[in-house]
C-alpha cells in the first residue's frame, strides 16, 4: 500500500487534455460527475477543435477538458490548472503554459515517440532536456501499463487502446480520493449490450487507481472536503441541458405545446438533441433546410398559437434577421436562442465570444426593437429560459436568449426547483369580439395585441409585413400612423423594465469603482471582486441579464460609482450602449476575444489598475 | 345508424363570405383578379369551416391575395412563406394551409424553401401564379422568363435558362402536381379543387397574365380561339386526345411523345392514357417536356399519389412516445440523472 501522505486541499484545477480521439472530454465528465456526487462545488470548462478528428497527434487536433472542484463556492473552471494530464506530446505543448509554475504534470511516455514528438512540434524530448524543470512530473507508460491490464480480455488490442483514457481517469481518481462506484455504474449502463466492452473499460479504470496506490512515484494524495452550498437537491447541468429543460418547464408553466425549428449549427445543436427526446411532453422539433426556415417554421408555429422557439449562432442570427423583423412587425411571440461563438463569417465555430450584443440588438431593418435576455451561468440558463418565454408571450414580441459557446458546454451544480412554486404563465386566445375583430387593438398595460388563433370562427384577419394601421391591422401607408406605430412598438418593448427584477450590488452601494458585467463574464468578475473585497479593496459589481430594456436602476446604480469598467469577450458592445444611454458617467471598457473565458487574474489586474 | 340523405345540406357558404373588406389593388386587367374570385367561389362549394382556411404568402403581385380573402392570413416575407405554413401546419394539422407564391416568390428567392416543402409532402397547397415576369420590382425578367427576353434589367435579352416549375415538382417528389391558367376558370376551379382535397403536398402552377410588363405571353396557348388546339387536357384514365375536332392523339416514338393524327392510329393500344397515380414520376415528367409550340401543353392534373404526410408522421411520432412513456413529468425529467442532496449544516470528508 502507498505510504504517501493524504492532504486536505480546499480546490483542485485539472486539466486532461489529448487527442480528438482520446476521450478526454468523456474523461472530464466522469471526473466532473463523480465530483458533483460527492458533494464538491465544480466548474468545468471543456475546449475542443471544431474538426470532428483532426490528424492524429498534431496541435489544432488537441482536446481538453478543465475542471476546478472544491470545498467551498466556486464561480469559475479556474485560471490555471494545478495538474495537467498529457496523453500526448502536442496535448502538452498546447497546455503546459496554462499550468501552474509548480504544477503537476502527468504523461503517457507511451506517446512520446519521435514522430509524435515531431508532429507536436517539439524540437526535442520535453521529458529529456529540461523543459518540464519547473514542474513536478509524472511519467507513465499509460498505454503499456493499460495494454497490460487488458493482455486477458477478448477485445482486440485497438480497443483496449481506446480505454487508456479510463486508466488515466482511475489514476486521477486515486490522486484526489473519489469513488470509483459512479463511472463504474456508467460504463455498465453505456456498454449493457457489449460485456466485453464493459469489462475492459472497469479493469483500465481500476488499473489506474491501483496504480497509483502500489507505484508509490505519486508525489501526493489529496481530499477535498463536500461544499457547504445551500442545502437542497442538485444535479449537474450544462447551459445548454438548462436551456432545454426551460423550455419543457415553460411549456409546463403555461399549458403550451413548444415548436422548436432548428438547423444543426455549433454550439447550438445539443439542445435540438435534448428536445427532439422530448416528444412526450408537448415538444415538437423540427429540423428545417436551413435557419431562415427553422425561424419562419417557429414563426408560424407561433400565428397558430403555440410557443415558437428557434435557437442557433451568429451566422444563423445573420440569416434570420428578416425573419425576426416580420415577428416584430405581426407582433408574434417567437423566441430566438442565440449561443454565441467567436466570429466574424464562421470565425471560431466551437470557441466562446460575446460578439452578437449589438447584432441582436440592432441587425434588422428600420427601428425595431426587440428584447434581450442573457444568462450568466449554465444553471440560470433554466431561469431565464423561461423569463425569456414569458415576456414573449405577455408582450407578445419576439425575444433574444444570449448565451455562448462556454456556457452551452460548461457544467456546474443546479440547485433543482420547485416546480409547484413556479409562477404559472396565464396565456389567453381571444374567443369572440363586440363588432369586427381588430388585431391591432393593444392591452393597455402592456401594449400587447390580442393572440387570435387560425381555427377561431369570427376572428379572421390578416397579418403580414407591411405597416399596419393602429387597431384594424390593414395595411396602411399613413405617415402619421406609421409614426405612432414604430413609437409604440418602441414604447411596448420600454414597458417589459415594469415587469423584472431591479438589480443589486454586490458591495457598497456607492464608490470608487464598479464592475458591470453580462453574461458568462459573471464568474470570474465576481470571483475576482469578492476577492478583492476580501482583501478590503473598494470595488463593488453588478451584472445585467436583461439587456433590453435595462433594468429601471441601472442609472441611478452606475451614477454612484466615479469608474465603470466594463469586462466584455467582445470589443465594447455593452460599453457602446451604456455610453449612449446613459449620460455624465465614466466608463472604462476592457476586452478580450481570445475564444476563452476571462481568467480571474485578468479582472483582478484590470481592476487594480483602476483602483 | 345514419340515415341517407334525400337532399344534400345546403352549402354553409357564398362567394361572398369569403371576400374581405380590403380593397383589391391589383392593376385593372390582372390575371389575379380571375384566381382570387375562382378561389373564392370555390371555397364556398366546399364544407370546410372558413375559420380553417390559412393563406400566407411571400412577397409579390400574388403575394397580396391573402389581404383579399376573408380568412385567417399572413403576408411574410420574400420566398418564406413555405417554412411558415410548415410551423404552422405541423402545429396545427387540422388547418387547411394554403401558400400563394410567385415564379420569382417561389423560384427565384425561394427555391429552397419550396423543394423541402414538396420533398416533405407537408400537407400543405401551394399555388404558384406564374407569369414568367417581376411585376411589383416594375419589369424585370424572372426564373421562368424565357431566354433571350428583353425587359429592363435585360435590354440586350436575358441570358438565364428559364426553370421549370413543374420539372422542380416533380424532381422534389411533390405528390401532387398541376398546371392551369387563369384565362379558364372552369378548369381552374377544379384543379384548385383537386389540390385542396388532396392529402399531401398540392403544387399548382398557374400560368397568369401580367398585362403591364409581359401581356398576353400565354396568349398564344391559352387564347380562346387556338385553345383547343394547343392544350392537351388531363383526364385520369382517359386517352391524350386533342384539338378542336379532337382529331389528335399522343403516342411514343421511341422514349418520346409524338402528335399523331387519330385517324391513322390502327390500335388505340398505340396512344398514351393517362395515369395521374402513377407512382413512378417519368411519366409526369414526360408530359411536363411538351411545350408550345412544338407540342400541345398539358393542363390538368400530372400527378396525384398518395403517402405519408410530414405532419401526420410527426403527430404518429409523438402519440407513439407518449403511449411508450406516458405523458412527461417534469419533476421526473428533471430529476432524471445523478442527483445529489446536500444536507442542512452538513460537514464532513468526502
């Protein structure tokens, strides 16, 4: 047995990166389960090529997936991991500057040949000339030791392989102390039809664990305590499951049933995949020809009463522009998911970006206004889901849902909802009328028109693209009814700020310096201010989710503060729009468009700076 | 039981029901003047409720007609209006869904929309006003305009090979496909009729005169003195006969249709019946291949199949789930997968 000493660490950072075809990112999500079953907060943040399997061995081909757990309240996937696991030679020259000096470093020497060693680019042997000497190193013939497990199983040699990832895991396991119970019952449910399959793959995973426990190389052993989040039930979810499930939830909430019209597009398309399971609860999907059908199919869904939901990425955002504005026109609940990635044209189709703020705000023709709900977390994704949904279908105006490429795909605990106690959504289809129907005769709160529905006798009437006349909906080409139709369409938005939540503060109310965030730059500005509060630093922080209209406060919040700094994956969107807004303020922008997340030390010394 | 009925209900609708207090702006002399008041009194020989009936539209002349018909309709935008009546017919499949479009609306700007609502066999009725011109952009010349027509964006003759609607039906496997004109509004009325009644995706080319920027194109065929002449008219059934004394038939030579005089056909085995359900498309597309003024133009119904709708499969599909699962639980659903509890106050090693 090992005599390594066992430590208590309050996080850990893991990085397990290697080929397209390693299964690193199955590798990370085993590792992220068993974490969140055991009761840690974690974060992860996986980063892969848009290439299905780039050659073998070279850079662009290299996948990787980062996880942070922990022991308290975690916010990101961590600035830099604390342990790297190399499966290959490019894995680690891709990774091993994110790592931290001291850091631990676990290779497969397997996979250090000369011609692997070539293709990565390495002039030499990393292993052999110095170039790890600030990191502790582990090297390990994982594929030889793997090969070894498996000498006895049916398997060819080509699959037993493929379950070196699992030894790499096993290992990992051992390392920080986690069960091995969870991705054992995984493997048995994945491979139910295929026992071989399943066999090898446990005997790979507890290779590793031994392995780590007998070959006493192993520098440390480490715990990390359950986190002491909010007590309730929890699962693990990506941004793009809380998307899926919010709109199930949605439907639920309002007695509806969901079109969901999509075209396959990164890093949209998962949430198709969860909802085209969705059959049995009201949920039709419909894969269109292309984006522009997949919102006129939500669209029409929508003229014949059902929620029309179409989600995709800037370049399809381009495509349906037209279409959002016939939405805006009829005034037809459509909601439109937009999970951004890196851009312009297909720019970084599996990487993060806050690119389309202004594209959504202002990529259509004329003045035409049109909500924005972003999320700042894979879990809140859920939350504002359904926010999105029900503005939609109270105001009856389509609706953006911003999210992006890191929170589609990173995970997190969700503290899982009453759904009892969810507000339900009370939607009304006018029946009969006094005299002719007139589909453009607005609530007097909301300035919504009435949703009549095809199928509905004595309600027909006609809606279309042209100007319409205030009440009757005729065409009109009235230049003083098309004045108060763009100003009402305008005012209508302007009213959804009497229907949400007032922002708050985190920190004073008043002071030097504010920190005004959207979207998924919420984690590491909030990790990074409450650490500097910490530190008794004067910084306070905000984040918006609504980002049209804003909320009511947010002048008179951002008119405390002498700074405003704005941290945005983009060039200054939010910062444009603040500027026109909102007068006498100073604001300072900072941007980064890397097709990464912000690291928490970037907002810490920006911050600094201004302080 | 039910008992016979002596004398059929009377019809719940007129003409009139179904015309809308919007004025019609269309020129004086359109031939959209002549579709709109066939689908009208069509409309009201049938019993479907008037509430069921959904027009939408794209961009266009033709594009207007739903303004004009006192039914639930929705002007879209240019060459989408097939992905909207698809939303809204996979929603709602008890509507009759009705797309008006043009040659530039359906051919031009929406070519891809209107292949993958023909492919699907959405049970949707697409009528295409076809008159091989754009009118509201004022005379330019279109996908079906003829090469080497001049107009003003072509004033030294278009040099685009023209697309043939019925050849891009039938290529997408619409299940039913027909041709009219708007000059005769008989046979219109029964083509539109057949195109309603069909289960299935209904493509209707209606050959329609422009009278500003392309006056009687089809003047030559559809004209009432060489009509009969110059249009052969589809019957199920019935033999390729034409020509005012009907003196004419159609045969093969070879793989190609022929005109050959009736008198000197020795077996009547020799001239090509008419099959609208054949359910292999040669045969339609053959017919789509005679033009004027080599051969009569087919009017009438080409094709007129039967399979699965896309709407019908997608309902199938989900009343299958629902009776293999039951109907969702959403505190089921969610939590579905590894879920955890942290308890109050809990401390401990993990």
């Amino acid at each position: 047995m090992s005599k390594v000493q066992t430590k208590e660490i309050e996080a850990v950072t893991i990085r397990f990166a290697g080929d397209s075809g390693d299964g690193m990112q199955l590798t990370g999500d085993q590792f992220t389960d068993t974490s969140a079953l055991m009761g840690n907060d974690i974060a992860t943040f996986p980063d892969f090529p848009a290439e299905i399997r780039a050659p073998a061995g070279t850079l662009p081909g290299v996948s990787s997936f980062q996880i942070q757990f922990s022991e308290h309240e975690i916010f990101t996937a961590g600035d830099s991991p604390d342990v790297l696991v190399a499966m290959n030679p490019a894995a680690l020259k891709v990774n091993l500057t994110d790592l931290v000096k001291g850091g631990l470093v676990v290779v497969n020497t397997d996979s250090f040949t000369e011609e692997n060693l070539k293709k990565a680019g390495w002039k030499s042997n990393p292993l052999q000339e110095g170039t790890l000497k600030d990191y502790a190193v582990l090297e390990i013939p994982i594929s030889t030791l793997n090969a070894n497990a498996l000498k006895d199983s049916p398997i060819k040699p080509t699959e037993a392989e493929r379950c070196k990832n699992f030894f790499a895991l096993g290992l990992m396991f051992w390392m920080y102390d986690r069960k091995l119970e969870f991705t054992v019952k995984w493997i048995e449910e994945k491979f139910t039809k295929k026992p071989e399959l399943i066999q090898a793959n446990v005997t790979a995973l507890k290779a590793g664990y031994h392995y780590g426990d007998i070959s006493e190389t192993i520098p440390g052993r480490y715990v990390i305590r359950k986190a002491r989040l909010a007590p309730g039930t929890y699962r693990k979810i990506t941004g793009n499951e809380a998307i899926a499930l919010g709109i199930v939830t949605a439907a639920h909430l309002s007695g509806k049933q969901v079109l969901y019209g999509s075209y396959p597009i990164t890093p949209a398309s998962s949430i198709l995949h969860e909802l085209a399971l969705r059959k049995n609860f009201g949920i039709k999907t419909f894969q269109a020809e292309d984006e522009i059908a997949a919102c006129g199919s939500a669209l029409g869904a929508a003229f014949g009463g059902h929620i029309g939901i179409t989600a995709t990425s800037g370049p399809g955002i381009c495509l349906k522009s037209e279409m959002i504005n016939l939405a805006v026109m009829v005034e037809l609940p459509l909601i439109i998911i937009d999970v951004q990635r890196g851009g312009p044209s297909t720019g970084l189709p599996t990487k993060t970006e806050q690119g389309d703020l202004l594209q959504v705000m202002f990529g259509r023709n004329s003045d035409s206004p049109v909500p924005v709900i972003a999320a700042s977390t894979p879990a809140n994704c859920y939350d504002f889901m359904i926010e999105a949904i029900r503005i939609a279908v109270t105001y009856m105006t389509p609706v953006f849902f911003l999210s992006d490429g890191y929170l589609a795909n990173a995970a997190e605990p969700w503290y899982l909802p009453d759904v009892a106690k969810l507000p339900k959504m009370q939607i009304q289809h006018p029946q009969s009328s006094d005299g002719p129907f007139l589909p453009y005769v607005r609530n007097e709160q909301t300035l919504a028109r009435p949703w009549a529905i095809p199928g509905t006798s004595g309600m027909e009437h006609r809606i279309g693209g042209l100007e319409k006349a205030d009440r009757t909906g005729n065409v009109s080409y009235d230049p003083a009814n098309h004045h108060k139709m763009v100003a009402l369409r305008r005012e209508k938005v302007n009213r959804i700020a009497h229907s949400i939540p007032l922002m708050e503060v985190l920190g004073p109310k008043k002071g030097k310096l504010l920190v005004l965030g959207w979207g998924s730059t919420y984690g590491p500005i909030h990790a990074a201010v409450t650490e500097l509060q910490k530190e008794g630093k004067e910084v306070s922080a905000c984040h918006l989710h609504y980002m049209n209209p804003f909320p009511k406060n947010l002048p008179e919040i951002v008119k405390c503060f002498e700074t405003i700094l704005i941290p945005e994956n983009n060039m200054g969107q939010l910062l444009l729009l603040i500027r026109g807004t909102i007068e006498g303020i100073h604001t300072v922008g900072f941007h980064r468009v890397t097709g990464q997340p912000f690291k928490i030390r970037e907002i810490r010394e920006k911050i600094e700076e201004l302080l | 039981m039910t008992t016979l009925q002596e004398t059929p209900l009377p019809l719940p609708y007129t003409k009139e029901d179904f015309v809308s207090g919007q004025d019609v702006r269309w020129c004086p002399g359109c031939g959209d003047y002549a579709i709109l008041s066939v689908m009208q009194r069509m409309l009201a020989q049938l019993r479907i409720p008037r509430e069921n009936h959904v027009f939408i539209s794209g961009i266009g002349c033709s594009s207007r007609f739903p303004y004009y018909m006192n039914t639930y309709g929705f002007h879209t935008i240019h060459g989408r209006a097939p992905t909207i009546a698809t939303g809204l017919k996979c929603v709602r499949p008890e509507l009759t869904v009705w797309v008006v479009t043009g040659d530039g609306d359906g051919l031009s700007i929406g070519g891809n929309h209107l292949i993958h609502a023909m492919r699907r066999n959405t049970d949707l009725k697409i009528i295409l006003v076809n008159n091989q011109i754009y009118g509201l952009t004022k005379g330019q010349y279109s996908p079906t305009s003829e090469i080497g027509k001049i107009t003003k964006s072509s004033p030294s003759g278009s040099i685009d090979y023209p697309i043939h609607p019925l050849c891009v039906a039938i290529a997408a496997e619409a299940t039913f496909i027909a041709r009219t004109v708007d000059m005769d509004p008989r046979h219109m009325g029964m083509v539109l009729q057949r195109a309603c009644e069909h289960k299935g995706v209904s493509f209707v080319e209606i050959y329609q005169n422009c009278i500003i920027y392309n006056k009687d194109t089809f003047q030559p065929i559809a004209g009432r003195e060489s009509r009969e002449d110059r249009i052969l008219y589809l019957e199920h059934g019935k033999p390729l006969i034409f020509g005012k004394k009907r003196d004419k038939a159609i045969r093969l030579n070879g793989p190609n249709p022929e005109i050959v005089n009736l008198a000197d056909v020795k077996d009547s085995k020799e001239i090509l019946v008419h099959k609208e359900d054949d359910p292999l498309p040669n045969y339609a597309y053959l017919l789509t291949q005679m033009e004027y003024p080599q051969m009569p133009v087919p009017f009438g119904i080409f094709r007129c199949i039967q399979k699965p709708t896309y709407d019908q499969m997608m309902d199938d599909q989900i009343k299958a789930e629902v009776k293999k699962k039951g109907p969702g639980k959403l505190e089921d659903l969610l939590h579905a997968g590894s879920i955890w509890q942290i308890e109050e106050h809990e401390e401990g090693v993990s």
